[in-house]
C-alpha cells in the first residue's frame, strides 16, 4: 500500500509544477507576447479557446467548468500536504 501512496505523491508533484509552468507560461506570455515564445508560446490563446468552447456548449460546458474548477481546488502545494 505504501507504493501506492508514493506514486499519488509523485503524480501530486508533478501536477503541482505543471500548473506553476502553465502560470509562468500566461505571465510570460503578457509581459513579452507573441506566439514566437519557445515552449510557452501560445498557452494563453489555446486558454481563451478552450474557455470559449466550454462557453459555447452551455450546460454541459459549465458542468465540465465545474468539475476541473473541483478537481483543482482545495489542493494546497505538496509541501503543505506532507
């Protein structure tokens, strides 16, 4: 059981950072601009659209809204967890 809990933190880990680099890439991304960007290039057009699709879907679009709002909330960083 205790493999179990080390892969839920590793994973745990590894979402925390890629949600730091994903805020990294948007502040970067209006401080500099363009698409020209390696690697952060264009994270706040591909958020726009993806906010602009769940809009357009109505109902279904805000309930799916509402489950990745629930899925990152109340996480805390992984140091705090520990």
């Amino acid at each position: 059981m205790d493999m179990f809990g080390h892969v839920k933190n590793v994973v745990r880990e590894l979402i925390d950072i890629s949600l730091v680099l994903i805020a990294l890439a948007i502040v970067l991304s209006i401080l500099v601009g363009g698409p020209s960007m390696p690697f952060f290039g264009q994270v706040v057009d591909n958020l726009t659209g993806l906010v602009g699709k769940l809009g357009s879907n109505g109902l279904v679009g805000l309930i799916v809204l509402g489950l990745i709002l629930w899925l990152f909330s109340g996480r805390g960083t992984a140091v705090a967890r520990k």
